[in-house]
C-alpha cells in the first residue's frame, strides 16, 4: 500500500477585482505629502524652488471628494506628512545628497511644527484619521505605518498625492513589497510633470498595482453597497 501524501499547502486568498481590493472593512486611503510647502502658493518649494502648483493643485478637488466618500464608507483615513526635523536628526549623508539634486526642492522643507509641514486648509484631517510623520520618500520607512494597518487588518492601501513619480511612487511599492495590494486614484495623484506622473502609473498598472479614477473607485463601493 502506497504512502498517504497530505497537501499542508495553505490556500492563499487572492483579491483580483477592484470591489474586493477596496472593501473598507479592510482598507486605508492614503493622502501622501498633500502639505503647504508643497502645495500652497507660500510654500517653500514654490517661493524658493519655483516648483509650479498647477497641476498639482488640480488633484485637490478629486482627492477631497476621495476622502469624504472613504469616511463615509468606512475606510480608514491616513495623511502622511513629509517631515524634517530642525535639528538634522532626521538627515543623512545619502539624504542629504539625494535631496540637493531633488527637481523644485529645498533641504529644510516641512519643518516639524511648522505651518510649512501642515496639511493643507483644504483637506484638514477630520477625527478618526491618522497622521503619520516620514523622513524619507516613502511612508513606510523608518515610521509606525506599517504596524498600524497591520493592527488594523488593512489588506488593502489606496494611494494618493504628490508627486506621483516620488513619495506616491515610493510609498506605493513598499506597499507592495509588504504584501499589500495597491490601489492608485490617478485623478488624485500629480507631479510638477505630467509625463512622469503617467509613466508612473503605466508602470504601475503592469506590475503591482490596480490604477483607476475616484468615480471608478466610487463605483466599486456602490456596487457592493457601502455607497448610496
């Protein structure tokens, strides 16, 4: 009699369509780096670096929609706020390097506690959403991020902000390394150019993530319900 082989291999849960990746119960919106010295017009990088806010202004509008309909149904919200600290502990030499070759930057950009690293007036964080400080591109490095969702049961990360090609970018694909599938809104996403923004996005949709538009995003919640 031959020997009884039994198959301990786990089954392994895939989400393959955007209404599963972004049911709320287990998914986080994030605003990424959505603050005033990226974003409003007396900002340092538009005042000292002459970065251009239009079209990274235009992903205002789509994004305040994105997060009002995320509370609404469910999803939990969290900014991630670029941060450096005054007294230069949170810079190193390949920090430092890297950020004085950055396209319309400043080294002390989004100071802590000042107003230039505050979310800007127009997506103010309501109660119950999270503020998460980073130091680096992507908001999983070095911060309480991932510990967070993981608390939570988020399987899901929904990314959105400036600049697409950078701190989204970053965030996102450590995301994805962590095991988490990866949405991007484009309409809430935007660089200082939009080539790259696109060709982010393009890239993204062929290897890790899901990209879609905040009505396709809307869609799939009233399609399973949590949307009126």
């Amino acid at each position: 009699m031959g020997e009884i082989v039994v198959d301990t291999k786990p089954t392994v849960e895939v989400l393959r369509t955007l209404e599963e990746k972004v049911d709320p119960r287990h998914t986080a919106i994030l605003a990424i780096d959505m603050v005033n010295d990226f974003l409003d017009p007396e900002g340092k990088t538009p005042k000292r670096a002459q970065r251009p806010l239009e079209k990274a202004r235009v992903a205002i509008a789509p994004m305040s929609l994105v997060l009002e309909r995320s509370r609404e149904a469910g999803a939990q919200v969290v900014y991630i706020q670029h941060t450096t600290m005054p007294d230069g502990s949170s810079s190193s030499g390949p920090w430092i390097d890297a950020r004085s070759r950055a396209t319309f930057s400043v080294g002390d950009i989004c100071l802590d506690g000042t107003w230039g690293q505050e979310i800007i007036r127009e997506l103010t964080p309501e109660p119950g959403d999270v503020v998460i400080k980073k130091f680096r591109y992507s908001g999983f490095a070095g911060t309480r991020l991932d510990a967070y969702l993981r608390a939570r049961g988020i399987k899901t990360v929904v990314c959105m902000g400036v600049s697409t090609n950078a701190c989204v970018e970053a965030t996102a694909r450590e995301a994805f390394s962590l095991d988490y599938y990866v949405v991007y809104v484009a309409d809430a996403c935007a660089s200082w150019d939009m080539d790259l923004h696109d060709a982010t996005l393009r890239s993204a949709g062929h290897r890790y993530a899901t990209v879609c538009t905040s009505e396709e995003l809307f869609r799939a919640w009233r399609n399973t319900g949590v949307l009126g």
